[in-house]
C-alpha cells in the first residue's frame, strides 16, 4: 500500500474556516473546496512544508502552527493509497486581506462550520472538519459546565498511543502506551515486561494493555494511534493473522474492543508515537538494570 503524508492548515477569521476550491488535480478533488496545505516532500520537516503550501497556496506567510491531530485517511478512489494528515491550527503574519492564490486554486471563501457543505468539500477535508468540529464543541460544553462534568464527557473518548519492542526478536520486551483526553492531556500512561518475546507479540500487548486501561477508566471510544502499519492493518482486517503466538492475545484484544461503543486503529509515524516509546524503553532500560 503506497503512504502519503501530507499537511492541512484550520485559518479562522472571526469565528470562520479558510477554504480553498481545487483549479486542478483528479477528478474527485477537482472544483472542491479542501483545506491549504500539500504533500510533504523528502527530507522536509510537516511545518515547513506546511509554511511553503500555506504561502504558495495564497501569497502569506504563517506566524505561528500548533498540531492539532494526526489521522489516517484511505481515498475510496484510490484503495491502494492511504493518506496521513497532520493537521495544524494556524494563524497568519500577513493581513488576510492581502490573500493571493497560487495556480491550484481558483476561489477561496471564509465559512462557518455550521454553513459548510459537504458537498462543497474533498472527502478528506470533510473528515478532517468534521473532527476540528467535534473537537471545538468539547471545548465550548467545558467551559459551559463544572469540573466533574468536564472530566465524565472528556475520558468517555480517548486517544491511546501504543508501542511494544523487543530487543533481539525474540528477545527481551516491553508493550507500553499513553493515554490522552480529547484535549491532548496525558491523564494515564503504564506498560509492564514481557519476558522473551518477539516485536509483534509486544505490539499486540500495548493494544491490549491500553483497551484494559481505557475500560477500566470507563471510555466508551477509543482511537488508537500505533506506528506499526502491519498491527494496524491486521487490526482493520485488511491483513489476517497468520501467526499463531498472536492469536490468544488478538482474542483477549477482539473481547475488550466488543465492551466498547467504538474503538479505531490509525497509523501514525514514529515521530509522533514518541512518548509510548519512550514507555517502551524506560521499561526495558529499568529490567536491564535489575
């Protein structure tokens, strides 16, 4: 499966999202409205590529980016492509007023989120709006209700980071993973020693040892972010399960995930699954010195 990985800027004025309407590109895109941003090219770090489509795009400058989310996409146009979009809030340096589009784009308009068709829109920037919006709206009914409110509705969905390793595979291992709210809070991480395993037997365990952990804290959805492809697509039933070590634990992991109302399995780059790693290691450094 070939992988994408491209960069989406949120610039909002006054309440209202910047779009801009596809001038080229393939048919399903083109005449659309999506969200600046473009592919980000070997060797480029997502915020300077990020920059660089934000002032091709429309002629301005960026002042400040904040990661927003990363999510996995796969266009169902194109099956054998699957897309990663690191999604950034950004403002600009530049007055908008002053906004030029670039030759991919032919319109630009300022909507609100409540006014925005969806068939105005590319089928990722739907996605991606659609959890910017859901997102927001979190943060609106916080600052609406008390504390205890805002601690029940935020862990009813959660995101989980998991790793596992092993040094040798087989060989000594760790599964570790974190826990974060729906405002990017760590509020639980842990992990524990596997003994002599392999790599994916360790994978499979931070998914596990996340869903306990998240049942335990009374989630309801679960989005899982994991760096392996191979654990994600297996997760997804795209790939089978040939082996056999991983089948006991993929069955304790198939009777956590009926216990839920959703749980999701996305892949992320490695870069952004540092902290589970980290667990990973801490683990593993700490049972080396014993």
């Amino acid at each position: 499966m070939k992988q994408h990985v491209s960069t989406r800027a949120i610039i909002r004025k006054d309440g209202k999202t910047l779009l801009l309407r596809r001038a080229n590109g393939r048919e399903n895109i083109l005449g659309k409205y999506e969200l600046p941003g473009g592919k980000v090219s070997y060797g480029e770090q997502p915020e300077e590529t990020l920059e660089r489509c934000v002032k091709e795009a429309t002629g301005l400058a960026t002042q400040t980016m904040q990661l927003f989310d990363v999510v996995t996409y796969i266009d169902k146009d194109d099956r054998d492509a699957q897309y990663t979009f690191i999604l950034y809030l950004v403002s600009l340096a530049s007055n908008v007023a002053k906004l030029r589009l670039g030759q991919n784009y032919n319109k630009y308009i300022w909507e609100n989120m409540s006014d925005i068709q969806h068939d105005d829109l590319t089928e990722s920037t739907v996605l991606l709006l659609g959890i910017s919006q859901q997102q927001t709206q979190s943060v609106t009914l916080v600052n609406g209700t008390n504390i205890d409110d805002y601690k029940t509705t935020s862990l009813r969905h959660v995101v989980v980071y998991s790793d596992g390793g092993s040094r040798g595979n087989p060989g000594p291992s760790a599964a570790g993973f974190i826990i974060m709210d729906n405002y990017s809070n760590v509020v639980h991480e842990g992990g524990m020693y596997l003994g002599i395993t392999t790599n994916n037997q360790a994978e499979y365990h931070g998914v596990r040892l996340g869903l306990e952990q998240a049942l335990e804290m009374g989630a309801r959805s679960v989005d899982f972010r994991i760096d392996s492809l191979l654990v994600v697509n297996q997760m997804n039933g795209i790939y089978k399960i040939k082996n056999r070590e991983l089948w006991p634990i993929n069955e304790r992991i198939t009777e956590l995930v009926r216990q839920f109302d959703k749980v999701t399995f996305s892949h992320v780059k490695r870069e952004f699954n540092q902290l589970a790693d980290g667990m990973v290691n801490k683990i593993l450094n700490e049972q080396g010195r014993k």
